[in-house]
C-alpha cells in the first residue's frame, strides 16, 4: 500500500474496493465489511476508508444506511410504465426476481383522492393494500393499492394468497385491465420508507400515482407506488 500522499491512500484503497465489485466477490445487496475492518486490511485509518467509501458511493457504486454499513448498489432495473404495468412481468423481462410482501391490508372508508379516483361516493369502502415490492430479494419500491371494497368483496383474501394484484384482480373477474393515467413525482424518502427500501431518510425516490381501469373503462385500482430512486429507472411509453 503505498504511503507516500494521503490521496494515494484512499484511492488505492478505492480501486481495490471497485475491481472488488467488479469481479463479483462482493454482489449487488452484499455488505462490505465494516470501516474498522477495511481500516485492518489496509493499515489505514478509519477517515481514509470513509474518504474512499465516500466517493464510491458518490459514483453510485455502493450505497450507506445509517448505523448498518456499506452495500454494493445494484444496476438500476428498466421499469417500462405503459397501457400495461405488470410488476411480476417487468422485472423477469429485465432479468430479475420478483417478489412482493405484505405491509398491510385492511377495509376503511376512502378518503377524498381515493374515492376521486375510483369514482366513488364520499365515505365509501375500499380495500387498501400497502406492501414492498423486491427484485431478486433487494426492496426497490413500497406501494399502496385501493380497490373499490363492493365490487371485489373477498378481495383482501386473495391479495393474501396470492400477493399479486394481476391474479388477485383475475380470480375476481377482471382477466384484464390497462392503465388510464400516471403522475411521476421526485421526493425525498421519509423514515419509514427509508428503513423499507434499505435507504438513508431523505435518500430521493420515485412516486408513481395512477389509475387502472377494466376493459369498460371502470376504475378498479388507484395505486401509488414510492421507487427507490438508485436501483429502479422509470421508462415511459405510449399509454
């Protein structure tokens, strides 16, 4: 390790970490080891180590949670936002592994925008799914679904079963649906959804807001949809 300039240091220590990655002994979600530990490694101090674990992270290759360590950042994944938006399908196009859990489901009144975009009556019941969407076991994005609780009374049942929204809808009757709008927002990831999406509170994400509808145009879904703003990239095609 070379010693004689404080730059030479960190950047050795930098270019070590990065042919690291890029020969696939640290994988995408894996956990470098920890400052002290690299500190060890090099004979460095721990300023030196954060130094080059700072401008890797700069450059998108890791990514930090506060009190948990470094990680290796994935590639961030095509998510192609059309007539028809499939999470299951758009991630194994993209070569990836889809999963969903459950966060939360639960029957309530709607609130305003939900019963707006279901075109509903003020105070109507609707089935509201919250969960966390992963792509090969790494979470790329938190999402709430709202359904229209009358028209798919054991809705929550199937969503249980299933854990996803396009074989839930199928069991109910709807073989088909397409998307009828779609807003994307830029935010700033709040507590919660940093510890879901493994990132730093504040950390930029995504918002998705849409409505889809069935063959005859009825709303059946308002879905809203946080993506973590590093490993997912938003394509837009023709609706």
């Amino acid at each position: 390790m070379p010693r004689d300039k404080p730059d030479a240091l960190w950047r050795a220590i930098h270019d070590n970490l990065n042919a690291d990655i890029a020969a696939a002994r640290y994988a995408p979600g894996d956990k470098l080891p920890t400052e002290a530990a690299l500190a060890i490694r090099f004979g460095v101090n721990r300023h030196t180590v954060r130094r080059a674990l700072g401008e890797l992270s700069e450059a998108g290759v890791i990514f930090t949670r506060r009190g948990a360590g470094a990680f290796v950042a994935h590639r961030p994944t095509d998510y192609p936002i059309g007539a028809r938006v499939r999470f299951h399908q758009n991630l194994r196009a993209a070569g990836r592994l889809p999963a969903k859990e459950i966060l939360a489901l639960e029957t309530r009144a709607a609130d305003t925008a939900e019963a707006e975009a279901l075109r509903l009556v003020p105070g109507a019941q609707v089935h509201v799914y919250d969960g966390l969407s992963l792509a090969d076991g790494m979470p790329v994005a938190t999402f709430r679904s709202t359904f229209p609780a009358a028209r798919f009374p054991d809705l929550p049942q199937a969503l249980q079963r299933l854990k996803s929204v396009t074989e839930a809808l199928r069991e109910q009757g709807v073989a088909d649906y397409t998307r009828a709008s779609t807003r994307l927002t830029a935010k700033l990831a709040s507590p919660t959804q940093a510890l879901h999406l493994h990132l730093n509170p504040g950390a930029p994400i995504l918002r998705t807001t849409a409505v889809n509808v069935d063959p005859d145009g009825h709303p059946i879904e308002y879905g809203r949809t946080w993506f973590a703003g590093d490993r997912i990239t938003l394509t837009l095609s023709d609706l």
